[in-house]
C-alpha cells in the first residue's frame, strides 16, 4: 500500500463510507494500491488551535496498517494538535470495536445526537498516549 495525501476529487470516497459532509477545511490521506485503487482514508476537520476531528474509512485490513503511522503523525507532529476526536454513531458496531483499540477513549455520549434513539459518542486521544508515533513528539 502506498500512502499519500488524497486529492480533493477523493473526498467522495470517505465521505460516502463515513457519511461526512467535507467541507473546506477537510483534508486526507489515503492508502492505496499500485493501480491508484483507494482501499482507506484518513480524513481531518474541525480544526480548533489544539484538536482535531479524525475520521477512518477502511475497505481493506491493509490499510489500516499502512495508515496508523502517518495518520496519527499528521495532527500530532506535522500540526501539533494536542487532542485527536472521534465521534462514533452509537449504531457503528465496528467502529465502537476499533476506536478504543486505536487508543482512543470513551469521553462522552450525546443521547439522541444524530437522530431519536440514535447516539452520538464522543472519543479523545491525547498526544502523549498516541503510541502509533514511534517515539516522536513535537514540542506543544
């Protein structure tokens, strides 16, 4: 997999699996294969001075491999953000699983957040407890 910044004309990608609206500060990697097949992305929005909100769509196991590294470097080293977000449909069983197994912890739950009897949960990671950056730390 080859991972690489995603062009705008890509945003569609993870906006239909994620269901995200990507707006103008939207921005992302993607993984893909020697064909230029996008298999997973990595989006960011909701830039604030020391967070942002991170968002994962994956089609291949591989991916996510190949994106831990350089996904979690971009907010913490490259823009040195502080507090990587999550927010996680209550009814998304599969990201409910891989959220917390990324580092990840629980925070908050919007009761009702996205629509009547649905959800909304919100996870943090903090920049000294991401150990997908090998070591590196930039300076807050």
């Amino acid at each position: 997999m080859i991972v690489r910044a995603a062009p705008p004309e890509h945003y569609g990608w993870i906006a239909k699996r994620a269901g995200l609206v990507c707006g103008p500060s939207f921005r992302a990697i993607e993984a893909v294969d020697a064909s230029g097949k996008v298999h997973g992305m990595v989006g960011y929005d909701g830039w604030t001075p020391n967070a942002v909100q991170m968002h994962v769509a994956l089609d291949n196991p591989a991916a996510l491999r190949a994106l831990l590294k350089p996904g979690f470097s971009i907010p913490f080293v490259e823009f040195g953000r502080g507090v990587a977000l999550a927010t996680v449909l209550g009814t998304n069983e599969r990201s409910l699983e891989l959220v917390p197994r990324l580092g990840f912890r629980f925070a908050h739950r919007i009761v009702d957040g996205y629509e009547p009897g649905v959800d909304v949960l919100l996870f943090e990671m903090r920049r000294e407890d991401c150990r997908w950056l090998g070591g590196v730390r930039k300076a807050a």
